[in-house]
C-alpha cells in the first residue's frame, strides 16, 4: 500500500512538472536603426534628464533603461559630415513608467486591475555656426504606451518593456526625421 501511494505521488509530481518555455527578450541593436547625416564638424550630447525615482518610475530595473538607448542612438546614428557647425543635442526626457490601473475591458473572469506601461521621449536638437549662433533648432518628442496583466513573470515583464523600447524608439526615429527634415533640412544630407 506504500509503495502504490509512493508511486502515485511520484506520478503526479512527474506529470505536473510540465517544461516551462522560457522566451528571450528582443534585442535592441541600434545599428539596425536609421541613421540621420547632417553637415555639421561636432556633435555634443548633453543629458539634462534627471530621472524622478518613484515607485512608478522602473528606469533602474530594466535592463536598457530609455536614457541609455537615447545617447547610445544619438552617438552612434547621427553621422557628423562637413568642417563646420556644431551641434548640440539636448535630452530633456527620457522616461519609463508603470502604474496599476483599473481594466475597464475586463470581462467577467478577467483581472480588475493591470499594469500600464508609459514611455516618453522629448530632446532638442540645436545646430549652431562657427561663430555659436543659432542656425536652426528643433524638438521631438514621442510616447508610447502598452499594458500588461498584473500577475506575469519578470521574464514576461521583460519581453514587455523590450518590445515598448523597440517600438517607442522606431517611433522616436520617424518624428525626428520629420522634425529636422522640416526645421534643418538644408544642413541634412539625404
């Protein structure tokens, strides 16, 4: 009778040990990103983004929190062409944040509160002469934003964010194209 309980109990524990599919985080590869030319000598990145740690802000617990990939974007894809002007890139924001708020959607076995996962950018961009006169400037700004379920893995919660920095940063890229086409496009080089 031990035996057959011993066995029992191995059994269900074999069986409700089911593999769990572990799913890999996209990475963001910025030099698979579009790369803007402009006729400049110097490029200067200045981070003026001071992030506001609270208990929405979750900029230190991701892995490629937003201000890095900024600077990292803006160093390696605006390409510098031409032995004059300078330009100076602000970044004024570049935030993450979650907050748990109330699923109206949800359906009758559906979870009440979920999780909303906010991302925005703002920088300016200031192309300035020889002399440090202002020649043209402009600002882009870009948000986006996605929710979860309250109850995932970090893994889940990973894949999440990664996808919401992906897609926030094509959406960045395009409204920056936009925004110097139109206010420095004369300094582009297309």
């Amino acid at each position: 009778m031990y035996l057959k309980n011993s066995l029992i109990v191995i059994l269900f524990f074999v069986i409700s040990c089911q593999p769990i599919e572990i799913l890999k985080p996209i990475e963001i590869d910025i030099s698979n990103f579009e790369k803007i030319s402009i006729n400049t000598k110097e490029i200067e990145i200045n981070t003026k983004y001071n992030p506001v740690f609270t208990k929405n802000n979750i900029e230190d617990q991701i892995q490629n929190p937003p201000i890095e990939l900024m600077i990292k974007w803006n160093n390696e894809n605006i390409i510098k062409l031409g032995n004059e002007n300078k330009l100076v890139i602000n970044i004024l924001d570049a935030s993450i944040i979650k907050n748990e708020v109330e699923n109206i959607n949800a359906k009758k076995y559906e979870e009440k509160t979920i999780f909303k996962y906010e991302l925005f950018f703002l920088v300016e961009y200031e192309l300035y002469d020889n002399s440090g006169f202002l020649k043209a400037n402009a600002t882009v700004e870009s948000s986006r934003s996605t929710t979860s379920q309250k109850y995932i893995s970090l893994n889940e919660t990973e894949i999440i964010v990664n996808d919401l920095l992906f897609l926030a940063l094509n959406d960045y890229i395009y409204e920056t194209k936009n925004q110097l086409s139109t206010y420095m496009g004369n300094y582009l080089s297309i």
